[in-house]
C-alpha cells in the first residue's frame, strides 16, 4: 500500500530508510506524490549549521569524504571554518546494497547542529580554510595577483564572491600509484577569482589519510592558469575517463536576458526594461551596483536583474590579472564603508572578457609540478554545476546552475584525450527540446517522465572558438562608459554611468556580441540551419550558448539543474542522473514547454543510456516536498538536492543545498 514518507516512518526516526514505490500525500498537500522516492533513500551525514554538503567523493576502498562549505562562524570549532573531510573509520561495502550503515537521526540539539554528524565514521578534516600550504608561501584557497598580494578585502577595494576560502566545493582525487592509496586531492573553490588546489594526500596502513601542505598548491596561482585568464566561480566537476580533474565554472552571471525572456523580444520591443540580464553589465564599473542603479532610476517600473548578483568579484577578477588598484586607501579597507569597497572608479588596463568564463577546466597532466589547464570552449558557455563525460569519451552532458537555464550536450567529433592538441577538439553542441510537453501538464512530477530531443546548435573547434572569444580581450570598465554615455565620465562619472546604464538596458552592450547579431543568427538557423549560418556568426551558440538555445526554442526552463553524473564507465543501458534543485518558475508556470506541478524541493532524474550514449527520457526517481509541508514529512525528505554522485556499486550520493522549508532543523544533508 502506497503511504506518505513520513507515515511509514514517523519524523526524525533513527532508522531513516524510505523505500517506496509510490506515495499518498496528506490531503492538504499541494501536489500529490511528494516527496516521492523510487528504491531506498538513506541519511548519511548531516552537515554543521549554515554550510552546504559539496563535493561527494568515495576512495576505491569505499571511504567517502566531502567538503564543508561556508559553515556559520559561530559554530564551535573546528566546524566554524570551512575544510575537506573524510569519514575516518567507516567504507561503504560497494556491494550495491543500501545496508552497510544505520540511517542517521535528524540533528535536533544545538550541539547536534553546529557540527558534522554521521551515521558511522568520524568527520576528520584533511585540510581547511587559509591553511599555510607551498612552503608556506600561499594560504589554501587564497588567490593571489602577478605579484603576490592576497586578494582579500583586506587589501583590495571592490565586491567579494563569496568570502576567500570559504567555499570549497568538488573533490577528485587522481591516484599514482597501483593501489590507489596515494595521489593528488584536487579541490574547487567556489570564488571570484576562482581556483583548483592539489594537495597531495597519502592512506596509512589503518586506512587513515593524511594531507601533506606542505607541498599543496593553489593552480590558481600559477602562471599557465593566470595565462588562461584564471577561473570564475569553480563549483561542481568530474573525473573524467582518462583520469583527469574536470572542473565547472558556475559563471552564474552569463544570463543576458533574464527568466523566460529571449533576445528577439528585447529586439522587437525596442528596449530591454523588464527583460535585460545581468551579463550585459559585465564591464560596467561595480558592476553587481546595476540592480540598485535599475531601482532608482525606473523606481516602481524596476524589475530584476537575472543575474546581477553573480557579477561580484569582478574587480578581484582584474586585480588577479594584473589590474592596478582603484581608489585604494593605504590602510587596509574600513569593511564597513561600503562605498569605498565598491567604488564606480573605472578599471581601464585590464579587465577580464566575459566570454572567457562559463567553461569546463580540465587538467590534462595532473600530476605535472605545474599542471597545464585547458578549456574546453567548444562544449559552450554557461553556468555549469557540473559535467559528465561518458566512457566513449566523446559525449558530454552539462547542467547549468540558476533560473531558466538548459541541460545540454557535446559530442565530439573523436575522443576527446585522442586529440594531440586539446585546442583541436571539435564537435557538435546540443540543447533539449522536450517532446511531451502536453503530458506534463499540471502533472505531478512524480507520474511525468520528460521526453526529448537534441536540438543542434551548431559545430566548432576549440581553437576556433577561442579566437573569437579573443576578439573581445582588451574591453575594460572605461570603454563601457565611452560607448554608451554621450558625457565625459572623467568630468561628471556619475552622470555618465546613469547615461551608459540606460542607454545598455535600451539598446545593449555594443561592447560584445550584439542582440542584432543572435537575432540574425537564429533567423539564419532557422533558414539554412546550424552549419548554414554565416561565417562571422557561428560564434553566437557557443559564446552566448543559453541565448542562442533561447531563440531556436529549445527547452531552457529547468530551475537550477545542479548535477549530472553516472557510475565510472557507464554503458549503453546504464543510468545517468539529473539533479533538479527546484521544480518551479519556469517548469511549472503557464509559459513554455514544460508546466507540471511545482515541487519545491526538487527532483532527481535518471536516463537510461542509449547505444550512441544519446539519452532522450528524464525518468524522476526522487522528488522533494513541497514547500507547504510540515516537519513531520519535510525532515525525512530530500530537499534542494545539489550536487550528485554515483559511486562504483551504483548508489548515488545526494547532496543538499536546502532551503529549510517545514523541517525542524536548518542543516543540510547527505542521502544514500
């Protein structure tokens, strides 16, 4: 009989194993069968207050560790700081069964809450937050400019993505030897400036780990990343066939158009008051001030600004590359005088190209004394959670993180470690068009699998796309302010910044790619198709690649797709799942293809792959609870489910990034 989560096991109980096939929501619930969860589903651990469950990985001999992310300051120590951890003591048995651990009890005690909690095993941290590492020359996670300076707010006017080292996020761990007991652990930090460190890590003969600092180091750092520009927001990642980290740029600032919107309707309204996203106001001078710059100026006609949050960390950004310091003070900065951190001073030497953030990072020696990393901008531009490459080594799939965003696909022309030169891998990239759009009408999520096809946005090289994305390196904050303000912003800045801003939400940036040009694009898309276009556009999909999708009427309307994996090696007829954090906005509204029950709390979907390793039908097998749920069904229920990992034996590890909704507690959570 189908009952509800928490009915068949009352709330907070502590053997927490949900296995069901379908469920019976209470009667006031708003969308019936949620939560819902196809197999078993267990709690593993749960996280100290305030910090996020990021970068699940299981060792080969079954030991599973993760990074504690932004926890709260004020837990008590060592949980007040973020750090990588492992679970000393404790190995899943990779036999495929969910049996190997008791479920864990929801924390309930403040105690219980400020730390980390697991079912078996010790938390025990490897490394954490501003550790002396490198011969104690750099602190972990801390990016530094060309000359060595920290970039802190310490030492640097301008706006933070997060606070440095605060955010360590995807863990990979690259073995070199035989037995896998020693190697490289390399670790995303989810900043702006972005960064990968690689600390060397070593197992005793008891199974413990042991960090060596000494000789970690940030890549961020180095001169082959700072050559590529660095990095931007480095979030979820992958390790990839050929046994290299794969890190994601969550470059949760690309969006040019915000929610539903498309470029064409900018173009036909002759404006974009209302619909304009944050990237068009990259290279304006603090630029994350554009949303509080949009409300004076339109007051009750003001709208968001997708995005625009994201653009934080910009100026850090430039002072990595070697931008002089604006309107520094020869003291370190008052934190508390906002207006001399953000100040709207002009960069003008150097600023970083928009076109150069959004991509995977992969690191083709990784145990190299200094990696050389590559970017694959030829799998396209977004704000990527997390990549999959299949064992074919030719097919990709990405999810790109936030509202209105797309799952896409890359298929390569050869394998992709095949190639003598990474700038020569070619391919063609994909987004989804859901093909059963009707089925999923107000539909629970739960009794809707979604049905799709490849829609091809066109073909490239990488080097091909990076000599187009060239084409913009030498744009800084001043030409923002020449090309758009008709005042001299050297006599009135204010003045000039308020003339430029509007001008931007009217007509666009005209320092990048124009709406002109992907309205023409896809009009010659739709005309000649993908590979008909005109020479001078083919860079439109892969350089504006969420905007392009957008405008040939692919399906961009999954709200934070934050995970994609499959077991290491899959086959035709293995799975491969998809993390949806929040099924609503544009999933769930009256526009677009997809409108099924909004579900809050996210789904997990999982696809069957196909014999070319295409898939093409989104099965849910875990769904959250409604927002409207109390805690008697939202504390045993998956919620806000982020990133995703499929260990050896086919178990997945879920992740939270939650949302307390109805819960009695606030932590986030890792589910078996």
């Amino acid at each position: 009989m189908a009952t509800s989560v928490a009915a068949t096991l009352g709330a907070s109980v502590s053997s927490n194993v949900i296995g069901i096939e379908s469920t019976e929501p209470p009667e006031d619930d708003d969308t019936p069968s949620a939560p819902y969860v196809k197999g078993s589903l267990k709690r593993f651990s749960s996280t100290a207050f305030g910090a996020e469950v990021t970068g699940p990985f299981v060792f080969d001999d079954g030991t599973p560790l993760y990074s504690l992310q932004h926890p709260s300051r004020d837990n008590p120590a060592p949980y007040n700081r973020s750090g990588i951890g492992y679970f000393e003591g404790f190995r899943f048995s990779m036999d495929g069964r969910n049996d190997d651990f008791s479920g864990l009890s929801t924390p309930q005690t403040n105690e219980e809450k400020g730390m980390v909690r697991s079912a078996s095993g010790e938390f025990t941290f490897l490394a954490r937050e501003e550790d002396r590492i490198n011969g104690s020359t750099e602190r972990l996670g801390v990016t530094q400019t060309p000359d060595g300076w920290n970039i802190t707010p310490d030492n640097f006017a301008g706006t933070q993505y997060g606070d440095p080292a605060s955010n360590p996020d995807c863990n990979q761990f690259i073995p070199t030897d035989e037995e896998g007991t020693e190697g490289f652990l390399f670790t995303n930090w989810e900043n702006s400036p972005g960064n990968v460190s690689r600390i060397p890590i070593s197992q005793d003969e008891d199974g413990g780990w042991t960090a060596d600092l000494e000789n970690a180091i940030n890549l961020a750092n180095t001169e082959p990343m700072r050559k590529l520009g660095g990095t931007r927001i480095n979030c979820y990642g992958d390790r990839s066939p050929w046994n290299t980290m794969i890190s994601a740029e969550e470059n949760y600032a690309q969006p040019r158009v915000s929610l539903t919107a498309t470029v064409s309707d900018i173009v036909e309204k002759g404006s974009g008051k209302n619909l304009i996203g944050g990237c068009q106001f990259w290279n304006r001078p603090n630029p994350s001030g554009i949303q509080e710059a949009i409300d004076e100026y339109y007051g009750d006609e003001s709208w968001g600004v997708q995005g625009y949050w994201a653009l934080t960390g910009l100026e850090f950004l430039a002072y990595y590359l070697g931008a002089e310091r604006i309107d520094q003070t020869a003291t370190p900065v008052d934190q508390s005088a906002e207006d001399e951190r953000n100040t709207t001073n002009p960069i003008g030497d150097v600023y970083p190209n928009p076109y150069r953030y959004g991509y995977f990072v992969d690191f083709p020696e990784p145990t190299a004394e200094t990696p050389e990393p590559i970017k694959y901008y030829v799998m396209g531009r977004a704000s990527w959670e997390s990549p999959d490459i299949q064992s074919d080594k030719r097919t990709v799939y990405g999810c790109s993180d936030g509202d209105s965003k797309g799952i896409y696909k890359f298929v390569a022309d050869e394998e992709i470690d095949g190639y003598c030169d990474p700038m020569n891998v070619a391919g063609t990239l994909y987004a989804p068009k859901v093909t059963n759009a009707d089925a999923a009408k107000k539909n629970p999520p739960s009794d809707v699998s979604l049905e799709f096809e490849w829609l091809e946005l066109g073909h490239a090289a990488n080097y091909e796309v990076e000599k187009w994305i060239s084409e913009y390196d030498d744009v800084t904050q001043v030409d923002y302010l020449d090309t758009h303000a008709d005042t001299d912003w050297e006599d009135d800045l204010d003045t000039a910044l308020e003339e430029a801003d509007t001008e931007v939400v009217e007509n666009g940036n005209r320092n990048y790619i124009t709406n002109e040009e992907i309205v023409e694009w896809a009009e010659q898309y739709e005309n000649e198709g993908p590979n008909g276009v005109d020479e001078e556009l083919r860079k439109v999909p892969f350089l504006e690649t969420r905007a392009a999708a957008k405008e040939v009427g692919a399906t961009i309307e999954f709200n934070k797709a934050e995970g994609v994996d499959s077991v290491d090696g899959a086959q035709p007829g293995d799975y491969i799942y998809f993390a949806i954090s929040a099924l609503n906005d544009a999933l769930a509204d009256t526009l677009g293809d997809v409108r099924l029950d909004r579900v809050d709390g996210g789904v997990v979907y999982r696809a069957e792959l196909e014999d070319d390793y295409n898939v093409s039908t989104l099965e849910p097998v875990i769904v959250g609870p409604d927002a409207s749920d109390p805690a008697d069904i939202a504390d045993d229920a998956l919620i806000n489910v982020d990133n995703i990992y499929v260990m050896d034996d086919g178990r997945v590890l879920c992740c939270e990034d939650a949302d307390k909704f109805g819960r009695s507690y606030s932590n986030d959570c890792l589910y078996v």
